[in-house]
C-alpha cells in the first residue's frame, strides 16, 4: 500500500469536515458541550491513523475507515440538525456534545446497569442452550418423537415471549429471575428447533460411516451427530440471541429497577431524554459486542466449513 | 473354512406396495488374505451386498459368516472405505484417523492413537497435510486418509465401496498402486482380508486374486473367475502382455454378455 492508499480517504476528509462543523455558531440556548464531540473526534482519528499504519489487510482496513466515516456523517448531521441549525425540537433532540457529557459523567450507574443487563441475558440465554441442545440432539435422533416435537417446537416458537412476562411476575420472586425467565423461554425454542433440524437433516453417509467405525452410542450423540449439526445449531442459537435481546430490554422497561431497558425507561419517564438516547445508543452497543464475539465463536467452532 | 462365507442373501425392497428384488441367492467365499473384488454394472446389487457385509443393511434371508460365526450388524473385526463422504468433516486428518483407531483400541492413550494416525498417513504419503480439515483436501487425498484410517484401524478385513470411483483416471492409477502396495506390504506381516467392489474391469484385474461377476435384475452371482497373474503386480508391465489382453477380453464378453442375454440379441458388438 502507498502512502496516498493508506492515508489520503474519504474517511480522513469526513473528519475535517466534523471539526469545521464544530466551530459554527451556536443556534441553542442549551450549552452544545460542543468540546466533547471535539474530543471524540479527535480520539477517533487518532485511532484511524493507528490503525491505517498497523493493518497490513486492505480488506479489514477498509472495513474499519468505512465504518468510522458513516459514525462520521452521522455526528455530521447530528451536529447540524442540533446545536448548529436548531432544526429539531431541542428538548428531545439534544446535541451531540451533550449526549456524550451525560454518558461521561453517568459512567458508574452505567456500568452497573450494563453488568445488570449482562447477568440476565447471560443467565437466561446460557440456561436455554445448556438445556436446548442436549434436548434437541436426544429428540431429533429419536426419529419419531422429533416429527411431533417439531410441531410443538413450531407452535411454542410462534407465541412472543413478553405474553410470559405478566405469569413471570405472578409466579418469580425477584424482577430479576422474571427477566432471566423470560429470556430463558424467548431463547429456548429457536435453540431447539435449530438442533432439532440439524440432527434430522445430518447426512446419512456420515451417520453410516460413524457406524462401520462401531462406535458407542454415547460417542455417535456427542462426537459424531452433535458436531455435524453445529451449523444448523448455530442458526437458531442466532435466532435465539436476537429474540433474547429484544426481550431483555423489553422486560427491563415494564419492571425492572436496574438493566439497560430501565435506564431508558426511567429516564424518558422523567422527560430527560439526554440520557434516554444515552441509552438507546448504549443498547446499540452492547448487541453489536455481543454478536461480534458470538460470531467470532462461531468462526472458530465452524473453522472446519468452507 | 473360509474368513468370509456369504451364504445365499437375498434382499428385498418393498417401495410403494412393490417389491423388487434387489439380490438373489448370492453366495460365494473370501479366503483369508485373499483380495476379492466383485465387479458388474450399477444397479447390480454390488453396494448393497457390501452394505450387509458392513453390517448397516440385514439380509431378507441368508447370512454372513466370519470365521464360521454369523454377524450382526457392525463389528471390530471390518473396516471400510466408502466412495466418499466417509470422513468427518469437522475433523483434521489426523484426527480422523485416530478417532476410528480409538473406537477399536480403547486401551490406547491419546499420543499413541495420534502417533499411529501419523505413521499411517506418513504411510499414503500425507504427513504435511495432517493438519487439514477434508475441505481442505482434493477428493484423493480424501480417500488416502480414509485408508489410512481403515489400515490403521488394524480389522482383519477390508471392505471397500468403489473407493476410487469419484477420482479422475491420473490419480486413481496412483491410488490403486498404493493400495496394492501398502496391501502386499514386505511380505513378513499377513495379508488382510480384502473384498472390493468397482465397476472398473482394469482395476478388478490389477488388484485383485480373484473376480467375482455379478450380474443385475435380481442381482446374482454370474461368475467367479481366478486371475492368473503373479504378484507383485505393475501395471505398466502388465497390461503390455498378452495374456492380460485376452484375460481382460474374456472378462468382458461376460461382463457385455449378460446385456446381450437381456435384450436378446446374440450379436453385441462393443
């Protein structure tokens, strides 16, 4: 790569653009905190430059300055329709600068809201696949009782789980055991639909060739059958980790006192909608790390696809 | 008595409310250390019989004997080499092949059940290729693993599914010289038992003691003929003489001759 390929983007001019934006005049009553949406632009590109120097793959450098120059035009844009035009309501849009003042200054109750909201989904989604796929492998293998339960499977997976949430709350002593309840069940059916369909759909020559090499029945669940369905497996395990994060954080809003969904609720309740859309771009955040280190742990338990 | 007595297996299919006739009285014997292939055109019976051979199809009437004893289902004492797909996907080579020895010496540890994978694949000629998965592999080095797996293994007898049908001529030549290579060894350790099914008449001649014909629609047995070369076996030198011209010409009036006794002509020019 040359010089002007590593470092002369589009990207790097989105950047300049944002600082000169910055400096326009103010068109709020409210303070922009304008210095804040400085200092994270400045902390990005420095990190764009790091990164520009360090990658040797134009493939994983490029992805990583396209998705910084859309985070770019986004705070852009924010920028101009906020502080700089005034074009949104003020009180429920607030600038950018100011989103990010509040996140700073709300770290520690953050912190235990995201630890909160890890808990449950971790609690709940772990619980369903520990139980799902030991269970999906044992009925998809009995032939017979995996046709009924795929129909069971079917209509159990059609029902949203927030119909749960109001017989959770009536029957779990804690917000917290309805909210890993909850998710339990959102995560639960998709999980052992996709195991289901995985064992049925395992080749045949492969369950043959496992039986001329005469091994156990244990060894054919475990390190044959299992194995050949992880893809399928993984489907609905991915199918299950949306659904649970859709409910997590619409279970925290109905009555929880800690999590994520409740930093939002609480918040817009009171009309202070700083700190709502520091939720909201919260929640962002953390499904896109879990769902990065989920498929990172699928690349590697599936290293053997092509 | 013989390793291997096929007694009179019949098979029958029933599809739709209606049964065909897959395999009719088919018998015949494999001595032990012999190399028996059984040769005849798709859809004669041939993968199905090894199927109950394998144990993971049972015979409508008749048995199988090893060593004087019936079977049922799988046993320690085969090993076999599909077409393809007979390995695991999800593992490397190697641990393919240590995964079919560990399902018959369980007394071994880990490092010895590797360390026998790793002679045996050194043995087809794969040693830097031990740590791939089978997508990494070509459909040849697939089914050198499979054999070395199979001979790993250490069963009495090998049976084996048209292994080199799915492989282009070049590399089937190679793998074929290798089989009889590995399988006649250096002569101090004793032959395996081996029963090969291939629709190549060349192949069958090359490899095998003796040729068993089968012949479609019930399929039976039309044929069992000896083959009349000394071992070892090269190919090159082989097919330049002529006795193998007229053996193979024998072989295949038989093979042309149960067509033409089906469609009722006697003149089949091929």
């Amino acid at each position: 790569m040359t010089l002007k390929q590593r470092y002369l983007r589009v990207t790097n001019l989105l950047f300049l653009i944002l600082l000169g934006v910055q400096f326009l005049p103010d068109k709020v009553r409210q303070d922009p905190e304008t210095g804040y949406v400085i200092g994270l632009a400045v902390g990005v590109e420095v990190l764009v430059l790091i990164f520009s120097a360090v990658i040797k793959k134009s493939q994983s450098q490029n992805l990583f300055l396209d998705i910084v120059g859309f985070i770019y035009v986004l705070l852009i844009a924010w920028t101009l329709a906020t502080a700089k035009g005034n074009l949104l309501r003020e009180v429920l849009f607030p600038a950018p600068g100011r989103v990010l003042r509040q996140l700073i200054e709300d770290r520690e109750k953050i912190v235990v809201n995201i630890r909160s909201s890890l808990g449950i989904i971790i609690k709940g989604y772990l619980l369903a696949a520990i139980i799902a796929i030991p269970a999906g492998l044992f009925i998809g293998w009995k032939n017979r009782l995996g046709n009924a339960a795929t129909y069971i499977a079917k209509f159990c997976s059609a029902i949203p789980p927030i119909v749960y949430i109001p017989y959770g709350i009536a029957l779990l002593p804690t917000f917290q055991s309805v909210s890993v309840f909850v998710i339990f069940l959102a995560a639960f059916w998709p999980i052992l639909a996709g195991t289901m369909s995985g064992v049925i759909n395992v080749d045949r020559k492969v369950i043959d060739s496992a039986k001329v090499l005469n091994v156990s029945g244990g060894t054919m669940l475990f390190s044959v059958i299992l194995p050949a369905s992880l893809p399928q497996i993984f489907v609905g395990c991915n199918q299950g980790l949306t659904v649970a994060f859709v409910l997590l954080t619409s279970a925290e809003m109905i009555g929880a006192r800690a999590g994520l969904g409740y930093y939002v609720k609480n918040y817009s309740d009171f009309g202070d909608y700083t700190r709502t859309i520091v939720g909201i771009l919260l929640i962002g955040i953390v499904v896109v790390g879990i769902t990065f280190l989920f498929n990172k742990l699928q690349q590697y338990l599936l290293r053997w696809k092509r | 008595m013989s390793k291997l007595e096929i007694q009179n297996i019949s098979v029958d299919y029933t599809e739709k409310n209606k049964s065909f006739t897959a395999l009719k009285n088919v018998s015949f014997d494999v001595e032990e250390g012999e190399f028996v292939s059984v040769i005849g055109s798709s859809g004669c019976g041939k993968s199905t019989l090894l199927s109950i051979l394998e144990g993971i199809n049972t015979p409508t009437e008749g048995a199988v004997l090893i060593d004087g004893k019936p079977i049922h289902g799988t046993g320690p004492d085969r090993g076999v080499v599909f077409q393809n797909y007979s390995l695991f996907p999800w593992m490397t080579a190697r641990k393919n092949v240590a995964f079919g020895v560990k399902q018959i010496r369980k007394d071994l540890s880990k490092t010895e059940r590797l360390k026998i994978a790793d002679e045996f694949l050194e043995k087809v000629g794969l040693e830097e290729f031990k740590n791939k998965y089978p997508s990494q592999l070509s459909g040849g080095m697939q089914q050198r693993v499979a054999i070395a797996r199979a001979l790993a293994m250490d069963t009495e007898i090998l049976l084996m599914d048209e292994p080199f049908g799915a492989i282009d001529a070049k590399n089937r030549a190679i793998l074929q010289e290798l089989l009889l290579q590995l399988w006649e060894g250096d002569g101090t350790q004793e032959k395996k038992t081996v029963l090969f099914v291939t629709h190549d008449i060349d192949e069958a001649i090359l490899l095998s003691d003796r040729i068993v014909m089968m012949t479609s629609h019930p399929g039976t047995v039309r044929k069992e003929i000896p083959v009349p070369f000394a071992r070892p076996r090269n190919r090159s030198e082989l097919v330049e003489t002529k006795a193998y011209g007229e053996f193979r010409n024998e072989l295949l009036s038989l093979f042309y001759g149960d067509i033409a006794d089906r469609i009722g002509g006697s003149e089949v020019v091929l």
